[in-house]
C-alpha cells in the first residue's frame, strides 16, 4: 500500500512536467499542424541554458529557470519564423522534413557545445527528502511540481481568458474572419509557436537539476510528447493536461509493478494501443490530419 | 549515349571496383553502403511512390537483422520448466526467414496504417521501431540485450562444384551486396510501372479519386508496405551477416532518419533517387571524416535536408533531370 | 406513367450531422439510359445526397438500391466495381502524373495484374499493358486531350483538368456516371463543348446524374430535373416543367430558374 502510495506521488510530479511538454505540443501539432519534431530539442535547450546560467554563469537559480523558460520562447520564435512561416502553403510532410533537419541540427549542436558527457544542475534545496508517513519526496520536486501547476494554471488562464488567448484561438479556427477583425495571423502563429517551445524549455529547466543534462535527453521526451497529444485529443488543452498525468502514472505502475526495464515503453504501447482502437485518440477532435 | 545504357553501365563500372581498388577500407564502405541503398530503396516504395508517413522503417531492418541472427546462431528459450531449442540453420534459412518475418510485421502495420492516418501514422510507426528497440534491449535471454548478438557467421552461398563459401573476403560480399541492389532497384522499377504500382501512385496523389475508380485502399497499401518491410529485412539480414554483431541500436530513429534523408535528398518517387542518396550520404561521413567532427557532419547533414526541402523540393535526381532537359530544349532551339 | 426500368434507388434516405439535418426522407428514381439533374440553393443538401450515393458518406437511415444492389454499406471502391463512378468537383485529378498515366490509371478495374504478375508476369501482362495503353489513347481522344496527353495534369488549364476528370471517370467504365459540378468555373464556349461531350457519353449508353448550378446547362441537356430545398425535394419533372413550378421560382428567388427560361 505504501508503495502504490508512493507511485502516485511520483507519477503526479513527473505528470505536471509532462503536462506541460503535452500543451506545448498540442497547440504546435494539434492546432498548428506541424510535426513537431523539435519539441524535445526545446526540452534539452531548456535544460542546457539552465545549466549555463546555473552553474557557468553562476546566476541565482530561480532567475535562471525563468530566463532559459524565456530564452525557449526565443528559440521557438526563431524556428518559427525562420523555417515554418515560409513554408505555410506546403503540405505537412514537407515542414514535418524540415522539422526533422532542424531537431538533427540542434541536437548535434548541444552534443557539439557541451560534449556528450551528463551535466547536472545544482539547486538550492536540501536534498534530504521531506517524510509524510509512508511518503517521502525531495523538496526539489516539490519546487518542481508547485511551478509545473502554476504554469498549467497561467497557460490556460491565457488562452481562455485574455484578449491574447482569444485572437490566438480564433487564428486557427477561422483564419478569415480572425483576419477581418483585425488579428495578424502570421504572428498569431509565431507566438503560438514560441509559447508551446517555451512550455518544452521550461520543463526542461525544472527536470535538469533533477536528472542529468545529456544532449539526447529530448528524443524520448518528444515522443511522449506525442503519446500524450494523441491520447488527449490534438489541440485539446485540457485533454494534454490529463494525458501528462496519465501516461506518467501509467510508466510509474509499469515500471514499478510490471519492469522497470520498459518503462520508457509504456508511452509507445499505449500510443499503438489507443490508436488501433480509436484512431483519432481518446478524446476524439472533429478533423483529421493527413 | 542511350540513356538505356547507362544504368548498366554504371553496374558494370561498380563491379569492377574491387579488381582495381585495393584498399579493403573503402570496399566496406561502398559495401556498407550499398546495404543502406537497398533499406532506402525500399522505403521510397512506401513514403515516395505510395506517400505513406512511415517514419518506423527501421524496424523492419533491424527486426530483419535479428531474425537472421538468431537463426544462424540458433538460440533456446525456457518457458517455466520446458526449454524450447531452436537449432542453428544455414545462413540461407535466416535469409529467407528475415524477410519473411519483416514482411509479416510489415502486413500488420500495413493493415494499422489503413485505420490510423496522417500524422498519426507517423508517430504509431516510430513507436512501433521504439517497442521493437525496448523488447531488443529488455528480452535478454534471447536477443542478449545490449550484450549484442556476435560470432554470427558470414555470408555464404552455395557455388556449384564448390558446396558451400563462406563469404570472408571483402569482394564476394561487395558483388553479392551489388547483386542485391540491382535486384531489388529492379523488383521496385517492375512494381511501380504496372498496374500495382499505378494503384499506389494514385493513393499518393489522390485517395478519394483512386477509391471512386475501384482501387482497394487497404489492399494496396498492405501490398506496399509488406514488400518494402521485406526488402528492408533483407537490407537488415545482409547487415547482420556482414557486420556479424548486431544490438539494440540498430533500432535507433537516427537510422530511419538517415533512410529519409538518403531518400528525400535523392528524390522520393523516382527509382534513381534513393541509390544517389544512399551514395551520398553513405560515402559522405567518409569523405568529411578528416575534415569534420560526427557532431558538425550531422549538423551540416539537417541544415542539408533544410536547404533541399527549401530549393530543391523534388530531390537532387528531379532536378538534375530538369536542368538536364532544359540543356537539351536550349540547344535544340536556335 | 411507365417509367424505363430504374438503375438507381434513392429510398428514405435521412442524414443527420451532429443535430443538423442535412437530408430528409429523400426519395427519387434515375431511369437506365437518361440524363438526371439534381439541383437546388447552396446547402440545399445537393454534395450531401451524392456523397451518400457514392459511397463517401454513410446516411443515417435509408438505403441507395442500384439495379436492385443495396450499396448503403459499400466502400466507394466496391461501388465503382459495380459500374457507378463519380468525378469531383475540387482535387479531381492525379496532379503529379501526366493525362497519359491519369486516364491509365482510371483504367484499373480494367487490368488484373497484381504483385506477382507485376513482378514476374511476361507477355500476358505486356499484352494487359498495350490494350490498356490503347483505351486510354481512346478516352483521351474522345474527351478532346489528345495533344495534351504527356503534360503533367498539374500543368493543364482548368477547363483541360475537368476534361480529364472526366476521361478519368469514363475509363472506370461506368453504366451510371455522377457529376459533381461540372461545369464549375467554365466559360460559356467550355460550357457548350462540355454539353455535347455528356450527351455523347449518354449515347454510348452510360446513365447521368449531374449535380450542377449552370441552369442554361441543366434546362438544356437534363431529361428529368429534381430540385433540392433544405434536404427537401420541392419538384420533380422534365426541365419545362420544372422551370415554371412556383415553389422552384420561390426557393431560387426567382434568379436562376427565370433566367434560364428567358
């Protein structure tokens, strides 16, 4: 019992990253359209930059999350503007290629910059895990859990109660009139984009002084990025969020009472799983892609 | 020169190799090379001619490379108190089970891919080569896990008068290697110019009006993917024999990616396309090695993709044959 | 009133979307050899009713009986396998292949070569090859693309696309040919060539449903005209009589069908 107890504690912490990497990614796959397969590099970058500013630079931790959180919007920015803008008319394959070129290029560039070698991130909480009974959790992940929830809260506040969250949604459901009332779509998409990065660094930033910093930690990421999109239904907010939390339950159960050795596979299994039955994911969106 | 010539030509130039070039180092890598030639010839069936999103394909391969691995090597199993043995087979046998295996799991994702598609597709394929990388990694009692499967026996073929070679010398593998690029360059050119191949053209181009004059959707697109996960387990089996190691890495995305390169690059949807991008960037990391770090490489390689999708939409082999064209047109005219 | 035996049955069919009713109870009769018009507003249920003939949309209740087939639950390829084929109105052709490789491959129910003939198949399949070669020279002369028959489709002009999706349409070899608009975008020259075309086609034997706006087109080639209004039939008859029905004038407002019998 005090295990199960256990395993819900972690799965709920390791969720609240997930969730974010999940909205992230529904807005750029499910909304945008785009194969996104620099979303995982987003989670390194995230990671790297608080490396940087953690331990290079010697910045005050929580200054730096918040700036390499930042720094990710930028990069998102960038790769949006520069790749995917000017290939809007082209078919999904296409961008979804280049996507591919720019993950292979990023991730060569960390492995380039800080060598393949594990960094890891020294953060200002003690490391003596706090002890509720028969659980115990490191103040880290504590940290790490309280920012993920303030993030989701503040994300969805955005799109579904601001002015901003409002032109943002109607630039992908009707373009045209979006357009006529005024909205710049082009930089609706952009910011867009660079949000949904920006939601990946952050997660990166809180996860590195928790595991290691290695230039792959993006690829297996980014396909549970995938998995949690599919199984919340593409450009569902709330359904991202649930599957986060899902799908990191479901690898904590795997991993702890089934083999820990395929924990990183319980993500693929339940992708094909849930696909071969409901094609369109659990929570079905009313189009499809492709 | 009669452009009917040439590919042959170009075979009879790439089989003299051997006789007056030494240098056993730059023999494996055309050899090697040629291995992947075939793996992106197969996927160009499926994501040129077809225009399937299929971004698992080394699945195929690698499920392909240990199917002949652990046929050659023979290998037991013990369910509770029974053990089931499965004694070594010819090199032959694991050949022809390979890609008979690989075809089999190609038939059902062939099947998948009719429910599930689009963008979907594609990350229900990557998922599938990360589960085939798991069960590598995890089921250790048959595959050896990260230990990797090694001694597995070479290449060898039954000569008549001779019995049975095994392939130890550097020039038999690189012309069967050869042998088996043509063949299957072949087996795809048949395909893809008769009626079949018409039928998977028109999925590609347009779906619903392929449907609205009887072609079977489903049954073109199992057909499609079966030979291609079956030409890939062949790519894979040559791997495993030539290598003689095979682990879990060869299921890592990184080599669909490089498959998908090699293809997009080339052209996808032309026959050339996938042997010019596999040449490419087959012999590539060779020629930069003294040059440039695997780091810089791969990075110049995404920039690469990047530029082509961006100036050269088609591929390299369709826009040589523009340029090529356009020469003509102008000199005919004054 | 005898009526020619009918190929096609639309019998009760009712489609719903979501809380929307897109057809209701709708019933009609083509008979065998004729040219049958469905026209109607915009979003009078018109693309609704062909898609549900062909295959592309299941109805919520009622059945499509062709030649006494009940195709309701058919796959669009099996309908096509039956003789009924349909052309579209936006995306109708194969944009990446010349007319040539269109019209061939329109021609697919008409070969039986699979994987294996492909692979190792000899003079069988080359002599499969050169009679399907030969229709297709056939179909693209009588639409009119014969000059045009190695340029990429992408490449023709418009009123040279719909040709072709109908070269496309006929080499499937239809006894029953849908048109989904097609005289979409056409100018009048266009229109007037396209006329003749069908009724060439309605000669060789080949039954036409047509779902079309161009009045001056329908009032001119149609053998009976059904009219569409909010998932409804409002008239049914021979194009005169139709043109005159006040419920038709109504539902148009009075502009199409007044200007067609001008």
């Amino acid at each position: 019992m005090e295990q199960f107890l256990q395993h819900i504690v972690n799965g709920t912490i390791l969720g609240g990253t997930y969730a974010l990497l999940g909205i992230g990614l529904t807005l750029i796959f499910g909304i945008m359209r785009v194969v996104n397969f620099t979303h995982g590099e987003l989670y390194a970058f995230g990671a790297y930059m608080a490396y940087l500013l953690v331990q290079v630079l010697e910045l005050n931790f929580f200054v730096s999350l918040a700036l390499a959180t930042a720094l990710g919007i930028g990069l998102g920015a960038v790769i949006e503007f520069v790749l995917i803008r000017q290939l809007r008319s082209t078919d999904i394959d296409t961008v979804m290629l280049v996507m591919i070129g720019a993950w292979i290029a990023l991730q060569n560039f960390w492995q380039l910059m800080f060598s393949g070698v594990a960094k890891s991130i020294s953060h200002p909480f003690p490391n003596l895990p706090l002890v509720f009974g028969p659980i115990s959790v490191a103040p880290i992940r504590l940290f790490v859990i309280a920012v993920a929830i303030a993030l989701l809260v503040g994300f969805y506040l955005l799109v579904n109660r601001t002015k901003l969250g409002v032109a943002m949604r109607a630039s992908f459901q009707d373009p045209d009139v979006a357009a006529l009332m005024g909205v710049n779509i082009s930089l609706m998409r952009t910011l867009t984009f660079a949000l949904g990065s920006g939601l990946a660094a952050a997660a990166g930033a809180l996860l590195g002084p928790i595991f290691v910093v290695t230039p792959t930690m993006g690829d297996l990421v980014a396909l549970k990025a995938f998995a949690i999109v599919i199984l919340g239904g593409l450009g569902n907010i709330v359904g991202a969020t649930i599957g986060g939390f899902v799908l990191a339950l479901v690898e904590e159960f795997g991993a702890g009472y089934i083999s820990s050795g395929y924990r990183d596979a319980m993500g693929f299994l339940l992708i094909i799983v849930v696909l071969a039955f409901k094609p369109q994911g659990l929570f079905a969106a009313k189009e499809r892609i492709g | 020169m009669s452009p009917r010539l040439t590919p042959w030509l170009l075979v009879a130039f790439f089989a003299s190799v051997p006789l007056w070039i030494g240098n056993q180092y730059f023999l494996y890598i055309l050899t090697a090379t040629g291995i992947f030639i075939i793996a992106a010839i197969s996927l160009n069936l499926l994501l040129g001619y077809t225009g399937q999103l299929s971004l698992g394909h080394v699945a195929f391969f690698g499920i392909g490379a240990y199917v002949a691995a652990l046929c050659s090597l023979g290998f037991d199993l013990e369910f509770g108190s029974t053990v089931f043995v499965f004694p070594r087979q010819p090199v032959w046998v694991g050949f022809i089970a390979a890609i008979v295996v690989a075809a089999g799991f190609g038939w059902l994702i062939g099947r998948l891919s009719f429910k599930v598609r689009g963008a979907y597709f594609v990350i229900v394929s990557i998922s599938f080569a990360q589960v085939m990388r798991m069960v590598a990694l995890n089921w250790v009692d048959l595959t050896e896990g990260p230990m990797a499967l090694n001694n597995i026996p070479p290449l060898s073929l039954w000569i008549p008068g001779e019995g049975v070679i095994g392939f130890f010398k550097k020039e038999y593998n690189y012309w069967l290697v050869l042998l088996l690029v043509v063949l299957s360059y072949v087996i795809v050119q048949r395909i893809v110019r008769s009626r079949v191949g018409r039928a998977m053209i028109a999925l590609r181009e347009n779906e619903s009006l392929a449907r609205s004059v009887g072609v079977d959707v489903t049954r073109y697109l199992v057909v499609a993917t079966v030979v291609s996960a079956g030409m890939a387990g062949a790519a894979g089996a040559l791997y495993t024999h030539y290598i003689r190691i095979v682990d879990p890495d060869v299921f890592l995305f990184i080599y669909t990616v490089i498959m998908v390169i090699m293809v997009v690059t080339g052209g996808k949807g032309t026959l050339a396309g996938p042997v010019v991008g596999g040449f490419i960037f087959g012999a590539l990391p060779e020629v930069l090695r003294e040059v440039a770090q695997p780091e810089v490489q791969w990075i110049l390689y995404g920039i690469a993709m990047i530029l082509i999708v961006f100036f050269l939409p088609q591929g390299i082999v369709p826009a040589l044959a523009n340029w090529w064209a356009a020469k003509r047109a102008k000199a005919k005219s004054p | 009133m005898t009526l020619p035996p009918a190929l096609l049955e639309i019998e009760n069919v009712t489609v719903h979307f979501s809380g929307l009713v897109a057809i209701a109870d709708l019933n009609f009769r083509v008979p065998e050899g004729r040219i049958f018009s469905l026209i109607g507003p915009n979003g009078a249920g018109k693309t609704t009713a062909f898609n549900v003939i062909t295959g592309f949309l299941k109805p919520t209740s009622g059945r499509v009986l062709y030649r006494g087939h009940d195709l309701t639950r058919l796959s669009p390829d099996r309908i096509a396998r039956l003789g009924v084929v349909r052309t579209f109105q936006r995306t109708s052709i194969f944009g990446g292949c010349t007319v040539f490789e269109n019209v061939l491959t329109g021609l697919h129910l008409r070969g039986t070569t699979e994987t294996w003939g492909a692979l190792f198949g000899l003079g069988r399949v080359a002599a499969e090859e050169r009679a399907l070669a030969e229709r297709a020279r056939e179909i693209i002369a009588f639409v009119g693309l014969a000059a045009r028959a190695n340029e990429l489709a992408a490449n023709l002009a418009y009123g040279e696309q719909r040709k072709l999706g109908i070269a496309i349409a006929l080499a499937a070899d239809p006894k029953l040919l849908l048109l989904d608009e097609p005289a979409a975008g056409l100018n009048p020259s266009e229109t007037e060539e396209f006329m003749h075309t069908i009724q060439r086609v309605r000669d060789r034997g080949v039954t036409i449903l047509l779902v079309e706006h161009d009045m001056r087109l329908v009032m001119a080639i149609s053998d009976t005209v059904v009219v569409l209004n909010n998932g409804v039939i409002i008239a049914e008859g021979p194009p005169e009589a139709v043109q005159n029905d006040p419920e038709v004038i109504r539902a148009y407002l009075g502009q199409g069908a007044k200007r067609a019998a001008d």
